[in-house]
C-alpha cells in the first residue's frame, strides 16, 4: 500500500537553528514527492519536489530536501530557521494509477520561537 | 507559478440548503482538478477528481449524490454540497495540474486554491 509517514506532530527550532521536518514512503515504483506548506486558513503552497535527479532537491524560501532511497526518507531541511517559517508542513507522494493522485502525510506543525 | 483561485474563501448556511465552492485556473488549462477536505489539525483527505468534461471519480465512502462536481470548462470546477448538515462543515480545498507545463516535472505539481470554510448551522 501506499503511503507517506511524519512522525512528528510538531517540531520545535529556535530562530537561527537548522531545522528538519521528516517524512517516510512507501509507494511502489520510483516515488514522485512533495512537500507543501500551509499557513492558517490558506491552502497549500508547494515548496519543492523531487521526480529524478540529484537527491538533494532546493526549493521555496530556502527550503531543501534530501531523499535516500535506502531509507525511504525526503526529510525536509533548512539551515537557519526563521519565525515566518513558523506552519503546518505536509509531505506527498503521488499515488500510482491515472490523474496524479497525492497521498499527503499528517503534517508536521513548525514552530520556531525567537 | 500557476494559480489557482477558490470562491467563497468563507461559507455559513443553514442545515438542509445547498452550497457551491468554485474553483478556477487563473492562468492556465486544467483537464483534472481535485477536490480535498481537511478536518481540523489533520491531513488532507482526496474527495474526487475532477474531469473536464465528464464525470468525476470518487473515493471510497464520499458520497456522489451528496457532493456533486462539475468540470464544465478547462478552467473551473465546482463542488456543491447538497442538503448539507452539520456534520458537513469543514475546510474545502480543490487543487489543479498546470498539464500543458513544459517538462514532467512542472506537469506534476499541483496548485492549491486558498481553501472555503464551510460552516452548516
């Protein structure tokens, strides 16, 4: 089966401080991955992907993440965190079969304090 | 990039009336939309596919009957809620491919709209 895991609720930096938010995948074939950001109320704004490539993929606002695919991972990653940052973070992968379906994680909560 | 637009941002109405939330490519051509709802501090869940048109495919346990969507164009989509009950309110957030983006990874990126509060009385 399909699927994408963020075991983190929420993750906590202080501003100035890397940060990572993680997530896990499961989908057969080569995964096509996401990662979408919302602010409260708003819909999601795509940040980054990852479809081929180098495996260190740069996105929005100075995000970057890293798939490994010995360990299933695409941890999404910054090296200075920023209170602006501060949102619900989702990772998805796109399900196999027609119409490019997403399978979205839980999300991941980011706070970062001053 | 592309962007998506969806009307009304926020939705009151009474229990048993309808509601329609539209969602539109503003620069761009889409032949698939989808539409998700997202509970409180949870995941986004994929209601349907949207198809310009014809009809549109459903997940497992959503009701056909009770939201009904409409593809008419290459531009917009709508979702309407009928008889809609308490149970029913949520966030409503629809999203589009932009397909005729040059290059695979551009045609697989999906553009949210800002989303529709529903709130059933």
């Amino acid at each position: 089966a399909q699927s994408v895991a963020q075991p983190e609720d929420q993750v906590n930096v202080a501003e100035g401080n890397p940060l990572t938010v993680k997530c896990t995948y499961s989908v057969s074939g080569n995964p096509y991955l996401f990662w979408y950001v919302q602010y409260p109320n708003r819909g999601l704004q795509f940040l980054l992907k990852y479809i081929t490539g180098d495996n260190l993929v740069k996105g929005s606002y100075g995000f970057e993440a890293e798939f490994n695919k010995s360990q299933t991972s695409f941890h999404l990653k910054k090296p200075s965190a920023l209170v602006s940052d501060s949102a619900l973070y989702f990772c998805a992968v796109r399900a196999s079969g027609g119409y490019n379906k997403l399978i979205f994680g839980a999300g991941t909560r980011l706070a970062v304090h001053p | 990039g592309a962007v998506v637009s969806q009307h009304p941002s926020w939705v009151i109405c009474k229990s048993g009336t309808s509601v329609k939330i539209e969602c539109r490519s503003l620069d761009f051509q889409a032949t698939t939309m989808f539409w998700y709802r997202q509970f409180p501090k949870q995941s986004l869940m994929l209601m349907a596919t949207s198809n310009e048109g014809s009809k549109a495919t459903y997940e497992q346990g959503v009701e056909k009957d009770k939201f009904l969507i409409n593809h008419a164009s290459l531009t917009l989509s709508t979702l309407t809620v009928t008889s809609a009950h308490p149970e029913d309110s949520s966030f409503y957030i629809c999203s589009a491919r932009d397909e005729l983006a040059g290059g695979r990874l551009a045609k697989n990126i999906q553009y949210f709209g800002a989303g529709t509060r529903l709130s059933v009385l």
